[in-house]
C-alpha cells in the first residue's frame, strides 16, 4: 500500500493478473502495466487512472499532506432522478474510497514543492459541485498565500447536475481562484485528461499558465455528436482530440503519462528560476 493509499484510506480490491487493451486488443500482465504508469506498451493507449494513482505517480512518496477532506457535500436541493443524490454519493464514495471527486494534496514533485489538485473520473463521472469548486478555490488561496506553484490534473464530464446552479457557479469561483494565483504570479499549470468536457473544460481548466495534455484525450466543452447534430456538419478527424488542441494552438504540450511527472518537474524548475530573477 502506498502512501496515497493511506492518506485517503483507498481500498484494495482483488484484481486480474491480465488485462486486455481496448484499443489495440494485446493481453497486457497487469503489475507490468501499472510500471508502465498504466500506458500500453504496445499502442500507447493510456488507461484511466483514478485520482490517487495520479497522486502516486506525479509526487514524491514522502511529505505528502492532503488538504480540505473536511469540505464534504451534502444535497441542499433534495435531488431525486432515479435515485436519490445522497445515495448518489454514498455509492461513490463507496467504491472509490474519496470523499469527493477532486483530491488536494501538497507535496513534493523531484524535491519541489506544489500544491496538486487531481480529478476522479469513478466518482459521479468527475464531476464539479460545489465542494469541487470550494475545494479547488481553497487550493488556489493557499498556493497563492505561500507562494508555492499549484499544478491541476482534470477528468471530468462537466457539471453536477444533481446541484444545479450551485454547481454551474463554481465555474466562476473557480476562474476567481485561479484570478489570485495570476495576480501574485503564482505558476498554475494543467494538465488535461481524457475527458475533460463541459464546465471544467469552460473553467479552471484551460486557465493554465502552461496547458498539457496526455495523448488522445478528449477535451472540449460540449460532446461531438452534440456539435455535429446542432451544426449540421461532418467534424474533422480527430477533433477534441489533444493532438487536434495542440495543432490548432489551445494547449501547449501533448505528453505521454511516462514522462508527466519529469517534465511537470522541468516547468516547475524554470518557472522557479523565473520567478527568482524578477524578484531580483
């Protein structure tokens, strides 16, 4: 058990030693492929990663301090679809062992310290309620007020519906967090995963100060069936896609999972050594 793991008291289940890649179909060992940082080797298809694995793999494994666990949600609408949004959240905090589906956590990435926010696609699809939008404002309060870099890894399908205005209105809490990292010149970087749609696409999401991206995720606001059926058109190949982003100039880096962390690193380095020479 890493120290991830314990810090948000993950469970363990059992799990298959073999595994099959859904895009190039190679049975994969999978103790392998979780040292391949879940990346087949074969095609490159990265497979989902809740947010603790990204933890594990982009900090340091010690001085790790999770932050804001005490900010929960509750059902201020008393929503009812097919089933009650309180048993919503109990299911989903059942199987993926969080609290919520944004995880913040300060620790230290090769020896630098950061301030890492991280998405759970598993926990009602990633998406942003109100106690994602606190949790993710807290983050920014606190990165600013200590002047430390704060990086945020998106996976999300939009807004909680199941909160509605409250959860549309952290898109702008959010914009306003990220508004005071920008006015003291803190480094804010993302990096965007598959998928990243709706309200967070529309918020903090592309705010970065550097935007990455791993290989063929989605990202956008709305679906693309959804655009071709409002606009009557044929997309293009590969549209939402990352690499498309990056051809059009919307992110600035597209990079496999292997080397996030060290090139995160080198950023956090450079942006270090900026923020050094205009103090002085």
């Amino acid at each position: 058990m890493g120290i991830f793991d314990k810090l948000f008291k993950k469970k363990r289940e059992e799990e298959n030693l073999w595994t099959k890649c859904p895009e190039c179909k190679t049975l994969l060992y999978v103790p392998d492929l979780k040292k391949n940082y879940k990346v087949c080797p074969k095609c490159d298809y990265h497979f989902p990663l809740s947010a603790v694995e990204r933890a594990e793999f982009l900090l340091d494994d010690t001085g790790a301090e999770k932050l804001f666990e005490e900010v929960l949600p509750t059902d201020p609408l008393r929503f009812k679809d097919t089933k009650p949004y309180k048993d919503r959240l109990k299911k989903a905090q059942s199987e993926t062992g969080l609290s919520e589906a944004l995880v913040v956590v300060k620790g230290y990435m090769e020896g630098k310290e950061l301030i890492l926010t991280s998405m759970d696609f598993g926990f009602i699809g990633g998406s942003m309620g109100s106690v994602v939008g606190e949790r993710f404002f807290r983050a920014c309060q606190l990165a600013a007020e200590e002047g430390i870099p704060l990086v945020a890894v998106t996976c999300s399908g939009g807004a909680r519906m199941q909160e509605g205005i409250l959860s549309l209105m952290q898109m702008a809490k959010t914009t306003l967090g990220v508004g005071m990292l920008k006015e003291k010149g803190i480094p804010y970087i993302t990096v965007l995963t598959n998928p990243t749609t709706g309200g967070v696409a529309a918020s903090f999401a592309f705010l970065g100060d550097i935007i990455l991206a791993e290989p063929k995720a989605l990202i956008g606001f709305a679906g693309p069936r959804v655009i071709e059926q409002t606009i009557k058109q044929k997309l293009p190949e590969g549209f939402q896609r990352s690499e498309f982003l990056l051809e059009k100039g919307m992110i600035d880096m597209v990079v496999s999972r292997r080397h996030m962390k060290k090139t995160l690193a080198k950023l956090l380095e450079l942006t270090y050594y900026a923020e050094r020479c205009y103090r002085t």
